[in-house]
C-alpha cells in the first residue's frame, strides 16, 4: 500500500509541476527535465507514467479540466430552471477561477495552445456536457440564443479568463458587487430578447 501512494505521490508532484512551470513559462519553455527537477524525481521516472511531453501536458488537463467541472457542476440539478441552472454553474466557474487561479490559468493556457491534441480536447469537452445539456434545452424552450455553443462559451464564460487574469495582477480587485455585474453581463449576453 505504501508502495502505491509514492507512486500515487509521485504522479501528483509531477502534475503538479508541469502545471506551476507552464503557467510561469509557457509550454515551450518547460522541458521534461525541469518538470522532474521541480517534482523531485529523476527525469527517467516521468516516463513510468507518461509517454512523453505530449502525453504529460494532455493527461494534465484533462485532470485539471475533469476537476474543474467536478466543482462547477457540484451544486447544479437538471430539474432547475435554465436561468437558475447558468446562474449556479456560472458563480461556481467564477469561484473556481478566482479561487483556484493555477489551476483555471493552467487551463486558460491550454485553450490557447496547439499542444493540446484533439483527442484530449475533445475528452475535456465532455466534461462540459450538463453546461452543453442546458443550454441545449436554453435554445429549445427560446430562452438562449440559436447560436454555437462555442460562441456562447466564449461570450458567457471566457470573460471570467480575463477577470482572473487582471485580478492576478492586481488590475482589479473582484468584490461580490462585480461577480454580480459579471454574472448579468453573461447572462444578457447570451438570453434571448425575450427573457
């Protein structure tokens, strides 16, 4: 059992520092033997359980991702509204992002990354699938726009990157007042003119 929770503990440490490295210096610059050095493990021992660079950085956002959602969706039920439904997934995304900023940065990095293979993106979009439901039947009852939810997304829930990045350097402290005005913003931008 010890046996199994140093490798369990050893795996964790290299998520870990892939995650810390590349938010500070992007993919390109954080080669498997930084990542080994900051997890306190010869770089040999990466390839126990990952291929390769590749194989680390999408097997770690999809843990990230996994977990993301796990949070976003913790509280959120099928049965209520769509207006209630976003609105509970939304604040839970805001928290998650503000809150657990390495993280959802880590995430942000691999949105805007051809590092991420299709595959794993794909996997991370399942993830998303009670979001994707929702809004699904949002546009079924007329109450979200007829548009891809890739523009709803970037509409509604990619602004939370950039308020977390601002926070992060210190452009902006959010209070509860601008979640709130955040959250309106989203919501109007993706309700129908009806709603």
């Amino acid at each position: 059992m010890a046996i199994l929770q140093k490798s369990i503990d050893k795996r964790n440490a290299l998520i870990k520092a892939t995650i810390e490295l590349v938010n500070n210096a992007g993919f390109h610059a954080t080669p498997m033997s930084k990542i080994a050095k900051m997890a306190n493990v010869s770089p040999a021992t990466i390839y126990l359980y990952f291929e390769n660079k590749q194989d680390l950085v999408n097997k770690t956002y999809i843990e990230v991702k996994a977990e993301y959602t796990k949070y976003a969706f913790e509280s959120y039920d099928e049965n209520m509204s769509v207006e209630q439904g976003f609105e509970i997934i939304w604040k839970r995304i805001a928290d998650f992002k503000l809150n657990d900023s390495e993280n959802a940065m880590f995430l942000a990095q691999c949105d805007n990354t051809p590092m991420i293979d299709e595959l794993s993106r794909q996997e991370g979009i399942k993830h998303l699938q009670p979001l994707l439901d929702l809004w699904a039947r949002g546009k079924k009852e007329g109450i979200i726009k007829p548009i891809s939810d890739y523009l709803l997304y970037a509409y509604a829930i990619n602004p939370l990157s950039f308020l977390m990045m601002s926070q992060k350097r210190g452009a902006i402290i959010l209070d509860r007042k601008h979640i709130e005005e955040a959250y309106q913003s989203a919501w109007n931008s993706i309700k129908t003119c009806d709603q």
